[in-house]
C-alpha cells in the first residue's frame, strides 16, 4: 500500500518510536505521579522528557506548561471551553476544523458566546490578516485560527496573528494539527499563548496523543475534573499545568512515543522536512495542474503549503476517485468531507467533496510518481471504474 493519508495520521512512524513504546510497555509501563515507586519514578521521568522535546520544538520555557491530551480535538476543546465566558465574542475563520467550529456552535447555541467567521479570498482558502485583524471587536476574548487548512494545506497567516491579537489584548488559539512537526512554531517569538496539536500526525507518535501548551498568563478553567494525583484531600482540582488539564491515567505509552516522534523531529530538523515534503509536493503539483480533466484545490508556493494536495477530476465525485485509487492502486488517500464543511462550502466543493492526498516524511519520489500516474490514468478513462 502506498500511504498517501499523512493528514489524519501519519504511517509509517519513525522506527524509534515503534521501539519506545514496545520498551516502555515491557519494562516500565507504570502510573506517573500516583505513587513512588521506581517504576512510576521512571515513568514520571520519560513523560517529562517528552514534555522537554515538546517545550524545545515550540519553544516555550516551562515545559510544565505543556499537557497532554488524547488528541487534538481534547486539546482544542480545553481551550476554547476554559477561557470562554458568557458573553464573549469569538473570531474564526471558514477553514477550521470541526473541532473548533463545533465547541463554538454549542457554546452559542445555549446563548453564551457569539462569533463572527472570516471567510477565505481565494480557492485555495486563503485568509486575509486584516479581515481577521477587522472582525475584532470590543467583546472578543479569543481568535482561534489553523496553522494550515486541513482541506487544501494552505498555510494560514497564524505567525503574524499573534502579535496582533496580543496588540489587542485578546487571547490567541492556534490549531496546529496540520502544522506541528513540519512548519516553524515559536510560541514566544509569535506570540501565541495557546498551542493545540495531535501528536499523531506531524509530530510522528502514536494515535491517543495530543497536547495544549497554555501560557501562564492565561486565565484557563479544566472542563474536565478528576484524579491527578496531586493534592488528592483538596475538592478542587488543580489549577496548575500540567496537573489541571490532565485528568485521569494518561496514555503514557503514547507520550513515549510521542517523545520519540518529537526527538526524531528535532534531529533531522523542521527545515529539512519541509524541504523534502515540498520538493515531493511540487513534482505531483507539476505531473498534475496541466491535465485538462484534474482541478488542484492546493498552491504549492513556497511554504504556503503544509503538505497536501486537494484536487477534483471532472465528472468523478471524490470518493469515486478514492475508492480507485485504494482498490485498483492500492493507493491510501482521503476523500469526501474532511470534517471541514464551511471549508467546502467556501471552495464550492459541498457536493464533491475533495480527494486528499497528504504527503509524509517518508513518502519516497517513486510513490509520488505512481499516485500521478493513477490519477492521470483514472482522469483518462473515467468511465471503467
Ligand atoms: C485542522 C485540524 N484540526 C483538528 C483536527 C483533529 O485532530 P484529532 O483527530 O487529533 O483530534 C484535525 C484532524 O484531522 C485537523 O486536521
């Protein structure tokens, strides 16, 4: 199989990481935190190395500031439900992910928060930082904004946001699900307070993982409560990082892994992975933006682009096109909705949908060259599906 799916999780991971958790899970394996023992010391000290890669990667000072999550939808939900208030104004763009479009429609549906949502200016969903910079107004507590459209890879304008929405003193949430581990994340130098990420994409570890890094200043309520294995004799539960977002037992074999996918990261360099995705990025670009049947949805100038590229062949509906590409060329891509509907909706792509083709560090120039070749073949004879 050609895995060709790198945006909703990344395969194959590097081999340190199959290693760690396989090593963990037979010799360590222990609750951090709870009790005192060696194993739970060794297990503590492993999760705050994973905590150190994550704090070296974004930069941020105090690696206790980061916690982890399940996922990144967990991480985005902390966020946006822990610094709302009733009242506030939040502004988003069309290009989010469900995981920040849906906590605000809930949220507005009990009448407590109000949005406006900035729309893209061209298709391959852009958004304009002075139309977000304009939708700010006097009750706007939060800007939430993706580092790069899950839909179509483009990089959204999330470096400079930050100093911008520090300038008008709201809080700032960047979605870095499709970002984290290939483009440049400073959380000091950018200004960006709240951090949500997957640790099971860019960042190369196991599914289940996923972290919030919060700022000390910001002012942040647990949506979740429980055991944290501090404090145990308070009623109120910790107001710390990383204790008050990490309720419950965590997926420590994950973090390990996820530690593992960040070390790796930092070794190789966020330049030269994003190198190599673009130069594989821009050959299929290049096999494919002349056919006359195949519609590209995704740039591929330079660092516009996270990863992906989105496109349509004429007549075919998405899923078609994925179900020939999975069961003719064993090919794994994505199609129809990528739980993004205002995205498709803004692209005109509602009915279609679109086919995803996300690339990894690990994709090789002759798999790129195949899923051209299958495309182009499958554009050129629509008809023998
Ligand atoms: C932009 C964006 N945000 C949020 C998510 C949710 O990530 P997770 O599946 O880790 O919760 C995704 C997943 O595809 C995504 O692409």
């Amino acid at each position: 199989m050609v895995y060709l799916d790198n945006a909703a999780t990344s395969y194959p991971k590097p081999s340190e990481v199959y290693d760690s958790v396989f090593a963990f899970m037979k010799d360590t394996c222990a609750n951090p935190g709870r009790s005192s023992h060696g194993m739970a010391r060794d297990t503590a000290e492993l999760v705050m190395k994973a905590r150190e890669s994550l704090a070296a990667l974004f930069n941020f000072p105090n690696p206790l500031q980061v916690s982890f999550t399940p996922n990144a939808t967990y991480a985005l939900n902390m966020a946006i439900q822990g610094v709302l208030r009733r009242g506030d104004h939040v502004v988003t763009t069309a290009m989010e992910h469900n995981s920040v479009l849906r906590p605000l429609y809930e949220l507005k549906k009990f009448g407590l928060i109000d949005y406006t949502i900035v729309q893209p200016y061209d298709r391959f969903g852009a958004i304009d930082p002075k139309t977000l910079s304009r939708a700010v107004g006097p009750r706007t507590r939060l800007m939430v904004l993706t580092a790069s459209s899950n839909v179509t890879g483009t990089v959204m304008p999330y470096e400079e946001m930050g100093e911008i929405a520090r300038k008008k003193g709201i809080y700032y949430l960047v979605d870095a699900s499709q970002g984290a581990g290939v483009l440049p994340f400073d959380v000091q130098a950018m200004h960006i307070p709240l951090l949500a990420f997957p640790g099971h994409k860019g960042l190369l570890g196991p599914q289940g993982t996923g972290g919030l890094y919060v700022d000390e200043a910001v002012a942040l309520r647990p949506i979740i409560q429980g055991g944290t294995g501090s404090r145990s004799f308070e009623t109120i539960h910790p107001t710390f990082m990383p204790d008050m977002l990490e309720s419950g037992t965590i997926n420590t074999p994950g973090i390990v892994g996820l530690g593992a996918g960040v070390d790796f990261i930092l070794k190789t360099g966020i330049n030269a992975i994003r190198e190599k995705k673009e130069r594989l990025l821009a050959r299929l670009y290049e096999r494919l933006v002349s056919h006359p049947k195949i519609k590209l949805y995704s740039t591929i100038e330079a660092h516009k682009n996270s990863g992906i590229i989105a496109l349509l062949i004429e007549g075919m509906d998405s899923s078609e096109v994925g179900n020939l590409l999975d069961s003719r060329y064993h090919i794994a891509v994505r199609s129809g909705f990528h739980c993004a509907p205002l995205a498709h909706k803004s692209l005109g792509t509602q009915k279609t949908g679109l086919v995803r083709i996300s690339l990894g560090y690990f994709n090789t120039l002759d798999e790129v060259e195949y899923a051209a070749d299958s495309l182009i073949e499958i554009a050129n004879n629509p008809g023998q599906g």
